[in-house]
C-alpha cells in the first residue's frame, strides 16, 4: 500500500543517483562493461582459461626495495607521523621530488613547484583541472584518449574538445590549431599513452610549444599544457622527451601506479614549471583545490615512502619482451598495429568496421580485449599486455583464428 501512494507521488521514479551520473555510467562503461563479461566467462570456462587484456592494471609486483620503504614509512615512531600535514605535502617530500625532477630535466625545480597528490587521477582531476577550468573553458584532449579524461573535464564544468591525432597515432599540429580558440584553458598530452602507446618525439613537442606560445598570444591569455605521464619509465629504448624544455606554460602530472606498480596506494604528484608564469598562485591554487575538494593531502605512509624511491622503477624489459612477443605474433597474422614505444597496450586496427563486433568475435575465443569506441576511435580495439606471459602464449591461436577469417 504505501508503496502504490509512493509510487503515485512520483519520486520514486527518479533515479538514487542523478540523471547526469546516471547517463554518464550508461555511455562509459565499455571496460567495465568488459570486465563484467570477463567475470561471467571466468566463471563459466575457469579463471586460466579465459584471457584477459581489458585492464591496465600492472602485472610486475613492486620491487623490493619498494616493499621496504613502505614497511619502514609505516613502522615510523616519531610523533605526528599519522598526521594531517600541509595541504601540498610533507615540505621534505616535496623536496626529494623536486630534486630528483631538477637532476633529470636540468630545470630548477624547488619543493614549490610540487604538489603531491592522490595518483595521477587524483592530480589530474581533482587539482588539475580545478585550479585551471572555469565552467565553459575547453580543454584539448586528442583521441584516441584515456576515456576518465571526458569526465575529469566534466567534474569541473569544462568542455572538452576532441582532435584525432595523425598517422600512427601521433600529433596533429594543424588539428590542434584549428580547435584553439577563445575558451581553450588547456591541452591534455599523454605519452607513452594509453591506448596507443607511442611516444611523442622531441620535435613534435617543441613544434606543439611554439603553436600553444602563438595561439596564447593571438587569444590573450595563456594555454596550460598538461602532460600526463604515469608511463614515462615504462618506455623500449626510445627517449620520452620531458615537456617542460618545449613549452613555459607546462604542468605534469604523474604517479607511481606504473612506474613502482603501486596503483591501489594512490600516490603521485603534480609538478609545475618554474617557468610557468604566477607559478606561486598556481600551486597556491592546487594546493587549496586538493583540500577543499576532500582530499587533503595525499596519503602520508605513501609520500613517505616515495621520497626515497625517486628514480626507482619496475623493470620495464618485462613489458618490454611482451610487447615483442604479442606485437610481432599479431602483426604476422595480419593485424595492423603501430609498435609501441612505451605503456603496455597495443592499439590494433579492427579486423571489421565495427570494433564492438570484432571484440564479441575474440570474446568466442575467450580473449578480452575493449573495442577502440571507448577511446574515442571506432575500427580499433585496446589490447593491454600487462599480463602473464602464458595469457600470451595461450591466446595467440585464438587470435589467429579469428584473423585467419579475414585473411584473402
Ligand atoms: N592517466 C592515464 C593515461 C592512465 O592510463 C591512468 C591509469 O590507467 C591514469 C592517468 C590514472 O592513474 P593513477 O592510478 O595514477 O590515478
């Protein structure tokens, strides 16, 4: 009874979530979506025998030294080591960060330029994008794209503007040029990307820095370029040359989720150019952004641990040879896909217009994979190789199965 009256009253038509949420879960969900038709295959045909290359979720466990830290960071003894710090991070992390930063790029990195942050998703999103946007502003983002990107833009009232990248995935100076215009805050640039995995030559970015300094000055104010780099040290022997020496206005964001393979501690950090112009307002700005948005401050076992991991990374030769061994067997079954120079993901072409179908023709193989719709490029499908090898071994005459079908 009182569920017809409630019924009638109408409210309980409205969704518990909000409509935007709502909608915004419906059109995102293609990893999920496939990570859900992954637990109902592994449940059907057992865990080993389904192949999963959906998530980028790192297979390396953290080296050693990088448990050791982190047990030291959280036997500490001293007094307040648990707690609250300022918002911008412990003053001594923020210095082994930006020592280890200035010895790498040669610029002149203080702990005021840094701001420790919740994983790069934390930085990006929370930080970021809220120091920088105000509703209506547009960010540059190039498909094919890291899909939360649509919605970090989102959270904070940004419009995002999507511009394909060129052959092989990468930059296309005239396309951005022609999306810059009166409301363009920023760019995003990711790389080694994911989906892709290329990696952004040193002339594309200095070529990309002298249009952004142009168009900065033809609009009047300055467009930011964020680089987002999760993966800079899980690169194959070519160079990932850092952003800061091609444009002023440059801020990176990072974490240690790849890198140290620690993506459930949540822990990076936002370094801003000393070069960039009211560099102090700006961090000043990020640093409230991270408080007032209900972070706080990143986790403090984790900064703690981190400050002595600067320039520690997981052995990138492990993805290194998987990518060798799945690039070189895909391509030989006629598969068309751009080498990777870093991350750990391939980005083949679909074998048949509709990328969705394509990815339901490997799932009869039980190889998951996300079709190229949920990166913002339709006719490609995501393959992320953080796996075992035996994942590997074990899924190449599924897919060439499925290739065999449209060979001539
Ligand atoms: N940016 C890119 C391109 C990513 O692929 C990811 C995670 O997969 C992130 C950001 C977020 O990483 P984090 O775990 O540091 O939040």
């Amino acid at each position: 009874m009182t569920h017809r009256r409630t019924s009638r009253a109408g409210y309980l038509c409205r969704p518990v979530i909000s409509r935007k949420l709502a909608a915004s879960m419906k059109g995102s969900s293609w990893i999920r979506r496939m990570f859900e038709e992954g637990t109902r295959l592994k449940a059907e045909h057992g865990e080993e025998n389904v192949f999963d290359f959906s998530l980028g979720n790192p297979v390396i466990e953290p080296p050693d030294e990088v448990r050791r830290a982190l047990v030291a960071a959280a036997a500490e003894t001293s007094p307040g080591a648990h707690r609250y710090m300022p918002n911008a991070g412990y003053p001594a992390v923020r210095e082994a960060v930006a020592r280890h930063l200035a010895s790498v790029t040669g610029a002149p990195f203080e702990a005021r330029h840094v701001v420790m942050c919740v994983g790069a998703g934390g930085g990006l999103n929370v930080v970021l994008l809220k120091t920088l946007l105000d509703p209506g502003d547009e960010v540059i983002l190039l498909a094919p794209y890291f899909v939360e990107y649509l919605f970090y833009v989102d959270n904070h009232g940004g419009v995002a503007r999507i511009v394909e990248t060129g052959a092989s995935f990468q930059l296309d100076l005239d396309a951005i040029a022609a999306a810059i215009g009166p409301r363009t805050r920023a760019i995003l640039v990711n790389s080694p990307n994911n989906p892709t995995g290329v990696v952004y030559p040193k002339e594309s970015l200095d070529a990309l820095g002298a249009l952004l300094r142009d168009a900065s000055a033809r609009i009047g104010h300055p467009i930011a370029l964020v680089t987002d780099e999760p993966y800079r040290h899980i690169a194959y022997g070519v160079e990932v040359p850092w952003v800061f020496a091609s444009y002023e206005n440059t801020i990176l964001v990072t974490s240690h989720s790849k890198d140290l393979a620690l993506p459930g501690e949540r822990i990076g950090y936002i370094a801003v150019s000393p070069s960039l112009p009211g560099v102090d307002e700006f961090v000043s700005g990020a640093t409230f952004a991270t408080r007032t948005l209900g972070f706080v401050n990143a986790p403090a076992i984790q900064q703690r641990a981190v400050a002595s991991l600067q320039g520690v990374t997981v052995d990138a030769a492990v993805y290194r040879r998987k990518r060798d061994v799945l690039w070189g067997a895909l391509t030989s079954m006629g598969y068309e896909v751009v080498k990777p120079g870093g991350a750990f993901y391939l980005f083949p072409r679909s074998l048949q217009e509709d990328d969705v179908a394509f990815v339901k023709e490997l799932q009869a193989e039980l190889i998951l994979t996300v079709p190229g719709v949920g990166f913002g490029r339709p006719g490609h499908l995501r393959v992320s190789y953080c796996v075992l090898d035996r994942t590997i071994e074990r899924a190449l005459p599924g897919f060439d199965r499925v290739a065999k079908r449209y060979r001539k």
